[in-house]
C-alpha cells in the first residue's frame, strides 16, 4: 500500500508538469489564452510541494521502532543473546533482577545469573542495563507498602550503588502491576515497560515476529519484545536458529527499522516531544535551529534526525558552528543527525 501511494503520488506530479509544458506552448501559440494560461500555471506550480524541514518520528528517518529485551538475568543472555545479535549492530535492554545476580548467590531454580562485573561491561558495549525489581515478586494487588518500596526503590538504589548510574527503564515482574506500582516506578524510572510481544515458546514463529515487523511499519509503531532466553527461562527458544533468522529479517528492513534499546526509543520520542526546530530550505541548502527544552541533556543525548522533504539533491554536508554533523539520503528525504546540546543549536545544510 505504501508503495502504491508514493507511486500513485509521483505520476500525479508527473501529469502536472506535463499540462504546465502543455500550457506553456498554448500561450506561445495564441494570444486569446495567455491571460488563462498564466493563471493556470501559477495555480499548478503552486500545487507542487515546497522542500520542508521536520524532526522524524524515529531516528534515522525510520518509519518504525523495535526494542529486544531480555527478562531476569540469566547468564546466557549475556553470552548467546549478545553474541546473537552483535553481527547485526542490535544493541538490547537487560532487565535485572537485581538481588538474584551471580553475586548475590541466587536459589538454584534461578539458575545462573549475570554477575555485575559482566552487567558494566554489556553496558559500555551500548546494551542498556535496566531494573526488574528486587526480587521478582508478583506485584500485586495485597502486596506490603514496604514490599513494593523494596522491590522498586531499594532495588533502584543498590541498582545506581553496583553500576554507577540510575537506571532508566522498568519493568514489572511477571507482568504484574498494583495499582500503585505504575507511578512508584514512574516516579524513579522515566521509561515503565508496558505492552510486549513475547518472543519464544511453542507459539512463537519466525514468520508470526516478521509479521510484527512488517506491521509496524506500515503502522509507525515502536514494537517491543519480550524474551527470557535461548537455552532455558520462561517460554524460551526452541531453537536458536529461528530467532537469528528473524534478526535477519529486522536487519534487512534497517532503512525503515530503527533496532534499538528502550531507553533509546524512549529518549527519542520524548526530546522530539519537547523539541523546537525553526529555518528555512534553499536551493542551495537550509540553515536551521533546533532545540529541545526542558530536559537533561546528560540524560536525554538521543540525536534527533532533521529531515529535508522534496529537496532534489545528489549530495548533502551539514555544520554545527565547526564540526561536522552525520548527513545521509534516506527514503527519499535528506538526512542530519543533531546532537542534543541543551541550548539552540544552529546548523548549516549545503546541498550538491
């Protein structure tokens, strides 16, 4: 369908430059239909569209999001989900339960945990670490006040004490939410995992997770996956190679796919929320101000993706002041990539 109507659109353009050539040797020709002619033409070129300047929905001009992310701990999340997905560019978010790492010495039918050693270094790969409560409780309705503190709040803190930053995102253990749990973890974690697609199980298929991609591209959705393992955990993988072959297929869509961690998707949409853009496109290029208002910019360090529609160009470079900003041609669009600075930030596009 997506394609049938930027195809039907770009014949429609076509037929309209054909009648204004039409037009034009008609008032060539006679005298009586100039005054007609002009006003006709000025009526289609001004049909035609003008370049225009916008922030993408998601990075990299994509038309869809998807996040993997990997529930409890286990250690071979660390070793065969990360090895999995390093051949691809996937970055995923870990949801720790963080009094059952390797450290802590969980019960055995817990199984082997990631220690937090190995949880710092996935991190500094570009995984994101988040926090899956203190020691996966079902939160539920009839649960202590000083149970639900524990398993958010003491779990965020000894969380910021062992890696050395406050987690970001949350998420419920089970699935399970007291109704009071939704705004005591908003109130410590900006990003609160909600509705997932659970990957793994009898019922998982390659063909039914490359159906969600599709879907949410032509929806412009930020799809996000729940998985627990490969080799054991709830509901895990049958068998490997399915699962490597539907992270084939999401990087085969990668010009319209944007894989990232949730955070990442979550920091996106937000400064784009809260984001100020304003210039001006040229022929010869476009100068433009970007700025994202009321939020940490150590915190909120997404690039935000300016996109150029219906500019005709070859060729793009942009400017912050000096330095060089990432410029690409995406789906029909010209590309920058802006740093979110905290404070406006002036940028110089030269088209070729």
């Amino acid at each position: 369908m997506l394609k049938y109507d930027i195809n039907k659109r770009i014949l429609h353009m076509d037929a309209k430059l054909q009648v204004i050539g039409w037009l034009a040797d008609t008032y060539k020709k006679d005298m009586f239909m100039r005054t007609i002619t002009l006003l006709a033409i000025l009526l289609l070129t001004a049909a035609l569209p003008a370049a225009q300047l916008e922030i993408a929905e998601y990075y990299g001009a994509r038309s869809a999001a998807l996040s993997l992310t990997y529930d409890d701990g286990f250690r071979h999340q660390g070793a065969e989900h990360v090895k999995m997905m390093k051949p691809y560019g996937f970055k995923g978010t870990f949801f720790i339960v963080v009094g059952q790492t390797k450290d802590n010495k969980p019960p055995k039918e817990w199984g082997n945990r990631m220690s937090w050693e190995l949880l710092r270094e996935m991190h500094k790969d570009g995984h994101e670490i988040a926090n899956h409560s203190w020691s996966h409780a079902a939160l539920k309705k009839g649960v202590p006040q000083d149970t639900l503190d524990k398993e958010v709040n003491y779990a965020f803190d000894v969380f910021k004490q062992k890696m050395g930053f406050a987690p970001y995102s949350f998420a419920f253990p089970g699935g399970s939410r007291h109704k009071e749990v939704p705004g005591l973890a908003e109130a410590r974690h900006p990003c609160v995992r909600g509705h997932v697609l659970t990957y793994g199980g009898n019922r998982w298929t390659t063909d039914k997770a490359n159906a969600w991609i599709d879907e949410s591209i032509a929806q412009g959705k930020w799809n996000v996956a729940m998985i627990h393992g490969i080799k054991g955990g709830w509901s895990h993988f049958r068998n490997p190679a399915d699962f490597d072959a539907h992270l084939k297929y999401a990087k085969s869509k990668e010009d319209l796919l944007w894989v990232a961690p949730m955070a990442d998707v979550h920091k996106y949409l937000a400064q784009k929320k809260a984001a100020t853009l304003k210039g001006k496109v040229k022929k010869s290029g476009a100068s433009f101000e970007c700025y994202v208002n009321g939020l940490d910019a150590d915190t909120y360090n997404v690039p935000l993706t300016v996109t150029i529609k219906n500019a005709k160009v070859k060729k793009v470079t942009a400017k912050a002041g000096s330095k060089k900003l990432p410029t690409y041609l995406r789906n029909g669009l010209v590309c920058v990539d802006v740093p979110v600075t905290g404070k406006p930030l002036k940028v110089e596009v030269s088209f070729k």
